[in-house]
C-alpha cells in the first residue's frame, strides 16, 4: 500500500459527532502510516486530541471575519488555507463543516464530506429549496464524500446535485474504546430499562417515541438522555404526563459518558425525521445492545441489516413501532459483529486510502 498526505479542514474541534468522527479517522489514517494533518480555521477544541496528530490553526475565522462574511472575505481566506495546503503538499484535502469558505479552494483532489442529509431538515418548502439550492452551488461538479448511501441517494435524486463524483463512506469505528468507556464507574438504575439517546428536539420525535412505548404496552422502563432547549423539554414532560407515563419514563438529561447506560439498555430506540448516519445505533450494536429504529432517511436502513430489519419501522407506523418494542422487550436480539463489520475501521478506511 502506497502512503499517502492526507490534509482535513475544518472550522475547528468543538462541537458533535462530525468533529468526532474526523479526529478518529485522521489519526487512524495516521496509525496505517500515512502523513497526516487537521487544519483548523479557529482556536476552539473540546475534544481530546489524539497524541502524535498533528493539528494546525490557521486563524482565518476571527471576530472580523465573521462580521464581515461575503464572498471577498471567503476567498481571503480560503487563499489562506490554500496557502497552508500548498506548503504541506497532500494527496488529498477533506474538508468537514466549512464548505462556504473551502468551495473557493481549487486542490485537484478535494472532497466535501457531507454528514447529514439535508432533505428532511426542512418542513418549509421555501427554506428547503433555498437549502437544496445552495447544495447544489456549493458541490455542483465538485467531489463528495456522503457519510451513509442514503445520503448519496438523496444528494442525487432529492436535491438534485450533479457532482463530478459522489462516494459513499462509513465514519469508521473500532469496539474497545466504547467497552472501556462502558466499563467506567457510573450509577445505573437497578433493572431492565430502554433507552432513548437524543437532543430534546423536535427533529427527535419523542412524541412519536412517547406515543409508541405507551401503546405497546411495555412495563419496563423507558429513559431518555439528552438535553434541549428549556420548551422542548417541557413539551416532553406535558407529553409523559398526559400518557399516564410518568412511574415509567424518566428523563436523566445530558451524560458526558452515555455508553455504561448503553450498554445496559434492553435496547435503544431512535425515532427521529431525519438523520445522516445515526451514531447511536452503530455504538449501541458495537456494545451488542440491540436496537429498534423507525426508517427515517437515511441511515437506519444500513445499520439495522439482516435480521435486525424486523426491528426497522415506517416512521409513520406508530402502531409498528408499538410492537416492535413489545418483541424487543419480550425477546432482545443477540448481537454479534456480523451485524456491525461493515463500520469497523478495517472495512472502511480502505475507501480513504483509495481517494
């Protein structure tokens, strides 16, 4: 295997899941022996650093600039980046979560990682032309990488984006770091529970959660983790107590370390509109805790594969999601790693390394 420069932009490592995944593959990549850098547009990092991964500020997004953004200020400092970019040489330049400024760049192998799918983000059907709109003039003729194959679908088919090439590839992953997280010391609830691990927004659908595990008649409790704007959450409340829920639903809020509970769980459960490639789900079968998930767009579909499929329901179908709980909770499925190979590290950094 040839080794090759691989350079990723973003605008800088706070935040969620997508400046997650691109640290651990960055520094995975760098571990198969190939050279390595993460540029970042500003001095914000919450996540650990991997040690040995090299990480390179460039300053270009500063109170000024975002005071000033327009197009000039854009090309100023993507000719910054692409300063930074020519000095170092890479192979390949992927860039994550700062494509107003990067779509200036003109590398010959850069690619725009797409990590949501933007189709179902929308109800307004001006705000979601205007979105699909400016997909297509950020990545028309330009290389995509989309995080799961429901995304690449929807790019091509719903948005209508006409890229010089769309590739569809995994966030990849390997099992012990969650087994250790999981293993870390936590106060657990004493018995079965399901659980539910999501943003407290509407995108979320705990109504439609709420409104299935009341209908499917289950005793065993149900939690929901996460953490929300103040009404949403007590939307949720109202909803519980409405359903006559409250001796079996309790909301826990946010957890820092979520895995000793994932793993815990009877099975988790995702009910949302839309997702991109749902991280949840992935880290629940890595700790071989099944899951139950409606077919949202657009990764379900990929994660809940062979027999888990009974287990994957039309978001719609309130009343499916009522007894595929009720058959979860009367007969959890054993997970084993045919149900989660095609994310572990092995299965997918080979598409990075055939950019």
């Amino acid at each position: 295997m040839d080794h090759q420069r691989f350079a990723f932009v973003i605008k800088d490592l706070y935040g969620g899941g997508a400046e997650k995944s691109l640290l651990y593959t960055a520094d995975q990549l760098r571990q198969r022996g190939h050279a390595v850098i993460v540029f970042t547009l500003r001095e914000r990092i919450e996540h650990r650093v991997p040690e040995g991964l090299e990480i390179e500020n460039l300053e270009v997004v500063t109170p000024f600039t975002k005071v000033t953004t327009t197009v000039l200020t854009e090309k100023w400092q993507a000719h910054r980046i692409a300063r930074a970019l020519k000095a170092w040489r890479p192979d390949v330049v992927i860039s994550c979560a700062c494509d107003r400024i990067t779509r200036h760049l003109r590398h010959p192998n850069l690619y725009f990682w797409v990590k949501s799918d933007v189709t179902a983000k929308f109800s307004d059907p001006a705000k979601r032309e205007h979105a699909f709109a400016k997909v297509r003039h950020f990545y028309g003729g330009r290389r995509v990488i989309a995080v799961s194959q429901g995304v690449k679908d929807n790019l091509e088919q719903r948005v209508g984006l006409e890229a010089e090439r769309i590739l569809p590839i995994y966030n990849p992953y390997e099992r012990e770091p969650f087994v250790a997280m999981a293993d870390e010391p936590t106060k657990l609830p004493e018995g079965e529970f399901l659980l539910c691990v999501a943003a407290l927004e509407p995108r979320k659908r705990h109504d439609r959660l709420l409104r299935a595990y009341a209908a499917s008649g289950v005793t065993t409790p149900l939690l929901i983790m996460g953490k929300g704007r103040p009404e949403h959450e007590a939307a949720i409340r109202e909803q519980i107590e409405m359903l006559g829920l409250s001796d079996r639903v309790t909301l826990t809020g946010y957890h820092h370390n979520p895995y000793p509970f994932i793993r815990q769980a009877k099975a988790v459960i995702l009910t949302s509109d839309a997702e991109g490639l749902p991280r949840v789900l992935i880290e629940a079968l890595l700790l071989h805790t099944p899951v139950i998930s409606v077919d949202c767009p657009s990764g379900p579909r990929e994660i809940l594969t062979q027999e888990l499929t009974d287990f994957l329901v039309a978001p719609d179908d309130e009343q499916g999601l009522a007894d595929a709980i009720a058959r979860m909770d009367r007969a959890p499925v054993a997970i084993e790693e045919r149900h989660y190979r095609q994310f572990l590290k092995d299965s997918v950094l080979p598409h990075f390394e055939a950019l």
